[in-house]
C-alpha cells in the first residue's frame, strides 16, 4: 500500500452553501489526514491551470467560471491535501460520480450536488481523479512549505518574486 496525498476542493457552491462542516465530517470518518489546507481566491490563471484538460470540452469555459464562483458570487475555495494509504482513489470515491444525477446519493456529490440550467455540474467538491493528477494538483495549489510534509519532491531555491507582506509588522514565526 503507498501513501498518496491528494487534493480536495469545496468549491464555491459548497461554501455558498455552508457545506463545509458537512463535507469534512465525511472525510474525518475515515483514516486519512488533513497535510494542508487553505481557502484561496481562484485567479483565471490557476482555474486553466486546474482544468487544462478540459480545453477542448464545450464545457471548459462554464467550468473557468464555476470554480472562480462568477455562477454565485463567492470566489473562493476550500483546498486541502489529504494523506493516507491508497488516498487518491479512497476520497475519490467518497466524492462520488462528477455528475450529481449518477452519484450515489451516499456520496457527497449525490447528497449535495445538482445540475443546474444549463447541463453546469453543481458538484461540490473537486479531487483528483488518479495519482498523476494528484501531484500535479498538490503542486499547482500548494507551495511545499504550505504542507505539513510533503510525499512530493522539493527544493530550496532562492527567488526574487515580488511576495505580499503584512503591513507594518514582522512576519508571522509561523
């Protein structure tokens, strides 16, 4: 059995919703653990970074708007890595089918998602589908030092990007 770590996003119809209490009990009834998590602004660039496969779907630009929350005026999301044995497929399954209609109703999108006007998937939640995807959606959602630990890879590398600071006052020792 390997140990994964795989991303999971409430998306912004689950926070609209005040789903969020819900969705994480479903998760903390199993083994897994909680590595990171944060709630994050969707820029247009990290939504067709996150859905980059999806380009050539009909669907690709309902989805860009969907997780940017232009569908319901919340623009953000909840992003959490969970880590355990065989995690990918596990919260994967948790999750249930992408489309509501053919979700378990156990599932947490059959229990809360919906097809909205439109065929636009109101699915709740995001994760990642298989262990490639998993890395590549831990990575473009986390920097390293924003995860307990990481199964990934990384490295020290000296930047000069410009980075947002708190105003007027040392940085957090945290």
């Amino acid at each position: 059995m390997a140990i994964e770590q795989t991303l999971v996003l409430i998306k912004p119809d689950g926070l609209k919703k005040s789903l969020t209490g819900n969705i994480l009990t479903v998760f903390s009834e199993t083994k897994f653990k909680i590595v990171g998590a944060k709630m994050v602004k969707v820029s247009k660039e990290l939504a067709e970074a996150h859905y980059v496969t999806l380009r050539e779907k009909p669907y690709y630009p309902a989805s860009i708007d969907y997780i940017m929350g232009k569908l319901h005026g919340e623009n953000r999301v909840m992003a959490l890595v969970y880590e355990g044995e065989n995690a990918v497929k596990a919260i994967k399954t948790l999750c249930g089918a992408t489309n509501p209609e053919e979700a378990d109703p156990l599932t947490i999108r059959g229990k809360y998602g919906r097809i909205r006007k439109g065929d636009i998937y109101e699915n709740v939640v995001h994760a990642s589908g298989n262990v490639e995807e998993a890395e590549y959606e831990v990575k473009l959602w986390f920097r390293p030092g924003e995860l307990t630990h990481a199964v990934f890879p990384a490295e020290t590398m000296k930047t000069t990007r410009e980075e947002l600071v708190w105003k007027g006052s040392h940085q957090s020792v945290l």
